[in-house]
C-alpha cells in the first residue's frame, strides 16, 4: 500500500520568512506523480505544485518550490517570502500509474503570523 | 466556467436518515472521486470512479453507496448504516487517473443531529 506521512501537524512562520513543510511517503513504483494542495479557511482545494518522480529537476511556482529525494522518497515544500495569504492546510499527496486515485497525508497547518 | 460543484453547502441529518450528496462537473473528466475530511485524519478515500457505469470502493466504503449514470454526476449517499457521518465531503474530479491534476469542489459539511 502506498502512504503519505506529514510528521509535522501545526507550523508557524513569520510573514516575509521561509518555512518548509515535510513530506515523506512509501511506494514501490518508480513512475509516479507527487503534490502539494492547499486548503485555506474557505476549505477550498487548490493545487499548489506537482513533481513528476522521472524528473530530477525540482519543481518550482513562484514563492513555492520542491525539494524532491526519490532515493529517500521525501517531498518537502518550501514557501519563501511567506504571506498571510498563505495561512493554510497543506496536504502532501502522491499518486502512480497503477490506476488508483490520489493519497493524501494527514496535512500541515501553516500560520502565518504578522 | 468549467468547475465542480457540489450542493449542498451545509446538511443536516437525523440519526437513521439516508442523505445523498450531490457533486456535477462539467469539464469533462472521466474520473471521480469521492474524499472524506475529519480533523487530523487528511483525506481518505470513499469511492471512485472512472468511467460511466463503473465505480471502485476506497478505504472506508462502509456505510456509503454511490452511483454514476452520467458522466458529469456522482452522487454519494451517505446511509443510516454509516456510524459516524459527521465530516466534511470533498468530491473531485480528474481527466484520468496518475499524471493529472485533482479539481476539487467547494464541500458540503454533514452534521447528524
């Protein structure tokens, strides 16, 4: 069974700093998709970031960029210049080609304090 | 606007009572998926689907049935053999499965009075 863990359950951050979030995640599959959603107060769903595991490069959007180890299967997301805006559930989630929906962690809750 | 849309926002149920949860997309996917939401438990899975006709069971099915006739509908009951039903839903919604982006709708809060 694939797994997702977020060992990290609430994390605060002053507003202009960088703060990462963990992610790490158990899988036999070497082809296989990894994100990062946020969910803001409205709960609604929005995907932050995806990293395709074929890819070395680390993916980046804008403020928010990847540290991706397959070898140690871990995911981490890092936010710079972090903004209120920001202040959020961060769910890490995984999915491969084996024809199965998305895996979810058990999320982060980022405060951004200003 | 293409979306997903779910309805409705908040719910009330009486113990013994089967509600149903509606969730339509109009942009076309071919699959649909059907997550609870409890605090510190992230998402898990209810149901899937991936084409018309054709459903799968996730990690905790129990209690909650599903249908989907048309492509753009997959309605969720949550029914009375459902012990705990207090959560929120999230329904979703993808091309296809592994390489591409989960659209999420907004919700629906289901409380059991």
């Amino acid at each position: 069974a694939q797994t997702v863990t977020q060992s990290q359950p609430e994390m605060s951050v002053q507003e202009a700093e960088t703060v990462t979030l963990s992610c790490t995640y158990d899988t036999s599959e070497s082809n296989y998709y990894l994100f990062w959603y946020k969910q803001p107060p409205s709960r609604q769903m929005i995907l932050v970031i995806r990293q395709e595991a074929y890819k070395q490069q680390n993916a980046t959007e804008n403020r928010f960029s990847v540290n991706f180890q397959k070898a140690a299967k871990s995911f981490s997301l890092k936010i710079s210049d972090s903004q209120l805006g920001d202040t959020a559930m961060y769910f890490c989630a995984f999915v491969y080609s084996g024809n199965t929906p998305l895996v979810f962690g058990k999320g982060t809750r980022l405060s951004v304090i200003a | 606007d293409g979306g997903i849309t779910q309805s409705p926002k908040y719910l009330f149920r009486k113990e013994g009572q089967n509600v149903t949860l509606s969730c339509e997309q109009n942009l076309n996917h071919d699959a649909m998926y059907w997550y609870r939401q409890d605090p510190g438990q992230g998402l898990r899975l209810i149901y899937y689907s991936q084409i018309v006709n054709d459903f799968q069971k996730g990690d905790i099915a129990e209690g909650y049935s599903v249908s989907r006739e048309k492509k753009e509908s997959f309605p969720l009951t949550v029914t009375s053999a459902q012990k705990n039903p207090t959560a929120f839903y999230l329904c979703a919604s993808s091309m296809g499965f592994y390489d591409t982006e989960a659209f999420f709708g907004q919700g629906t809060r289901l409380t059991v009075v």
